[in-house]
C-alpha cells in the first residue's frame, strides 16, 4: 500500500492518496471484492483516464442542451478466466455482430445483447435516438445523469456514478 499511495500520488497531483484509497477500499468491501492494491490501482486509473472525463464531458454537452447518450458495458469476457471483466472495446463484438466466443462469450443471452446493441446502434444512426424495440426507451444523459446499462441484463439507470463524481469533486 504504501507503493499504491506513491503511484496514486504520481498520477495525479494534488489528491490525497490515503483518501483515494480509503474510498476505494470502502467501494469494493460494498461491492463484495477484494480491496486489494492493484484492484484499487486499476479503478482508480480506469476511472480517472476514461469514467470521468467521459461522464465530465457527457454533463458539459448535455448543459448546452443537446441529447447525449451514455451506456455502461458491463458483459464480462470468459478470457483468462474472466480476470479482465467488462474490459475496454470488449463491446465492439456485440456492436458488430462478429465475437469470438473464447474472448467475448456465447450464448443466447450473447446474442440477445448483440441484437440490443446492432438495433440500437442502427437506430441512433437513423434518427439520433438509441431507443428502440428490443432495448426500449434510452433517455437521455441530461440533469438525472441516465445511463444506459448493457450486459447480460440492460436497464437505463439514474446516476450510478453520483457518489464517485462527488468524492472526486470534493477532493
């Protein structure tokens, strides 16, 4: 842990490493995971690299008043035995339609998802709306912070991240 504080140090100058890892710790012991440290270092860099500038830029745009559609991939791939969860562009497969089953899964439900994601893809291409038949209605990102969740089960959601903007905000 005390290499954990240094590298979190270093990432980003500024936080305070030992609140970083204490609310990391606290996240994972809800979500019933290990808080070890390379899992508290890989949240951490996942979230401060791509999670929130993604959602940072999602509420700017929103705030001028355009629609903005925000999904969470949460299908985890089978690879390694499964170590590296709902990794990066692992829905690239589903959106086209073209997955190796060794890496992205198979399966009913893995067809489902990929019909969901091609319809919804295909419709935003169209109208500008993701919304559609087999997904339903997807609202917009806007004030409620609506994210769409796309996995084994997809389901729009209010402000998953809410706590984690607010302890970053605050840092």
């Amino acid at each position: 842990f005390d290499e954990l504080r240094a590298k979190i140090s270093a990432t980003v100058k500024g936080l305070d490493a030992k609140k970083v890892i204490h609310f990391y710790r606290e996240k994972l012991r809800k979500e019933k995971k290990e808080p070890e440290a390379w899992r508290i270092y890989s949240e951490f860099m996942t979230h401060t690299f791509f999670l929130i500038p993604s959602l940072k830029f999602a509420e700017r745009w929103a705030s001028f008043g355009n629609p903005v559609f925000v999904y969470l991939f949460t299908w985890p791939s089978p690879y390694l035995s499964g170590i590296l969860g709902a990794c990066h562009t692992l829905e690239l497969g589903f959106i086209f339609g073209n997955y190796d089953e060794r890496f992205f899964g198979s399966g009913k439900k893995a067809k489902e998802l990929s019909e969901k994601m091609q319809d919804s893809w295909t419709s935003f291409a169209k109208t500008s709306d993701p919304s559609c038949e087999s997904l339903g209605i997807w609202e917009s990102y806007g004030s409620s912070r609506n994210i769409m969740v796309l996995g084994e089960r997809c389901y729009l959601t209010r402000d998953p991240y809410g706590d984690l903007l607010s302890f970053y905000e605050g840092s």
